[in-house]
C-alpha cells in the first residue's frame, strides 16, 4: 500500500476534529461571518501535503485552514486568528479565507482562481531561487472558469513551471450543479495547454497519495505542470448552515420556516400566475429531494470512514492514535480560548 496509511489517516484525522472544532465555536457565535470547511477534502490534502518538504509552496482557497494545518502551522493560531485577536496567524485581521503562513510559504485567497497566479508566482521563484522546489495551487472545480487559474495553467506549461494544480471537484458551485454551468471538459482545457492530466478519486487517500507523487516528482525533476483532477464531497456544503443540508437533517425544525411561507405566498390571490408559483415550487421541492439523494450523505464517501476501515483490524492502535489526536485537538481549543490581557 503506496504511503503511511497510519500516517496519512492521523492527519486527516486532526483535521476534521479541528474544522469540527471551529464549526462548533461558529455555531456558538464566537466566530464571524461565512465559514467554508474543507470537510470531506482530507484525503486530497493529505495525499498532496505528505509530499511536501521545506522550501515547497502552497497556494490555496477559501478552504485552506486543512493544509495549513497539514503543512505544520501551529493549529492555536489558527484558532486565535478565526476568533479575531491579534496574536492569530495574521494579527486577527485575516479571517479563514485569507489564512497566510510566510514560514511556511503558504498564501490562502477567497478569490476564487487566485490560487493559479499566486503558484505560478511560486513556481518561478522556485527555478530561480531553490531549484527542485515546487508549489502547489489548491483549487475547486469552479476555478477552472476563472481566466487567472487558466492564464497561470498555461505560462506554467510555456515556462515548464513546476507546479501542480489540484483540482478539488465535489460537482457544485454553491447550490448549481458545476456540469451546468461549465462547458466542455476540464480535463481536456488541461490538455490543450500542454498539461498533462491525472484523474483520481479524491475520498481514497492512498490513491491520491500515489498520483500525485508522481507528478510531484515530475514537477521536481523540471519536466513542467500536472493537473491533477480528484473527485470528492464537501460534507457541510458550501458553507456552515448550507440550508439544503440543514433542512435535510432535522426536517421537523427547518422546514417550516420554509414551507410556511411558500404556501402563504402559493394562496395569495395576487402576485404572480398560477403556473409560476408551481414552477417555483416545484424547484423548491426539487432542490430538497436532490439533497436527498446526495452523495453527502453517503458514509461510502467519506475519505475518513474509508480510511478507517482499513485500518480498524488493529483496534488498539486505532484506539490510541485517535484518543492521541483527540487530545491534541482538545488543548489546542482549550489554549486558543485563554484570553489575553491586553
């Protein structure tokens, strides 16, 4: 089996216990304004991250805080920079979208392609500054409409960059299914630049860990750009409090406040024609039974579940590694909550 599975599942591991630990700090209000997850991505940044050594560097998107953390960035800081106070990873001011790490030479952005100039960037200070370096741009599927990532994807081709461009597709941009908003393939724009391509199932942390060693090699060796290609799921959706999901999980509590007033406004005896008001119920009701369906909800597609089977023949040692990182995640929340005296 390619890589540490024990390992990689430890990281993945102490990553959803501290995206699960900042969901309940925003739930609790201590935490402002959206939040994005990268719950249900652990298998991709793991498999990509373990392969990282000093000197590499990371672009990455509004989901950054896994590979921060992943890359070795204090996980207390990250937590006093998500609550606002001046000692977090940029003096408080930064939030969980724009998450930077010079040490580290990690940058986040919430523009969505911003990911691609800034490891293109990285990639050409690699070939003249430390040569055998290599960045990596961390994107979803959405990116690839953005001509930035596209502009950044060909200059790393024309320039032999060595970059990898990872392509998180869980198949949604924001509640539009991506398929319907995209045209043609991203495999084949990749291509048509002179990048070559690797597809993977981006819950399986092995395979992922196996592919992108190679085109990491690659990129090491000057050979240029891959496009790396994962498929995976964002278990909380868009962002915290995805409404969809919501109403999916505690029906009895969220729909009301939706139905409510959907049949208020389907009675009222003014306002649009009846065939209208049907056509917007039906989307509504529409949108529901597909989150239904969703492949979310499905454990199979869990990258942690999928890693935990393998490796739940050994219970002691599973049983000590997770009470391990559940410790660590444990006096980190414990220590970022400490206030400071100003």
């Amino acid at each position: 089996m390619p890589g540490d599975l024990w390992s990689l599942y430890g990281v993945m591991l102490k990553s959803r216990l501290f995206e699960e630990a900042i969901a309940k700090l925003w739930h609790e209000g201590l935490i402002s304004g959206e939040m994005h997850l990268g719950t249900g991505e652990e298998a991709i940044i793991a498999g990509v991250v373990s392969h990282l050594r000093e000197g590499d560097a990371m672009a990455l998107d509004h989901r950054g805080t896994a590979a921060l953390l992943m890359r070795g960035v204090e996980p207390v800081r990250i937590l006093r920079e998500l609550l606002g106070y001046a000692d977090g990873l940029c003096g408080g001011k930064g939030g969980h979208m724009h998450l930077f790490s010079k040490e580290h030479l990690a940058a986040s952005s919430g523009i969505v392609g911003a990911e691609g100039p800034t490891a293109a960037g990285f990639g050409i200070a690699s070939q003249y500054l430390h040569p055998g370096a290599i960045a990596v741009a961390f994107f979803g599927e959405g990116a690839m409409n953005q001509g930035m990532l596209m502009e950044s994807m060909n200059l790393a081709s024309a320039w032999k960059l060595p970059v990898l461009f990872v392509c998180k597709d869980d198949g949604w941009a924001i509640t539009t299914q991506s398929e319907r908003v995209t045209g043609g393939n991203l495999n084949e724009r990749a291509r048509g630049m002179g990048v070559p391509v690797m597809e993977v199932d981006g819950c399986d942390v092995s395979a992922v860990w196996e592919v992108s060693h190679s085109a990491i090699e690659r990129a090491r060796s000057g050979e240029g750009p891959t496009f790396l290609h994962a498929r995976c799921i964002h278990l909380e959706g868009h962002f915290l409090g995805f409404q969809l999901i919501r109403m999916v999980r505690d029906p009895l509590r969220e729909m009301p406040g939706i139905s409510v007033p959907l049949t208020q406004s389907f009675l009222r005896l003014s306002g649009a024609a009846l065939g209208e008001r049907l056509a917007g119920l039906k989307t509504v009701i529409g949108a529901a039974l597909s989150t239904l369906r969703d492949p979310r909800r499905d454990s199979a597609n869990d990258p942690l579940r999928r890693a935990r089977m393998t490796l739940q023949s050994d219970e002691l040692r599973l049983q000590e590694l997770e009470n391990q990182v559940e410790e660590e995640i444990r006096k980190a929340l414990a220590s970022a909550l400490v206030e400071v005296p100003s």
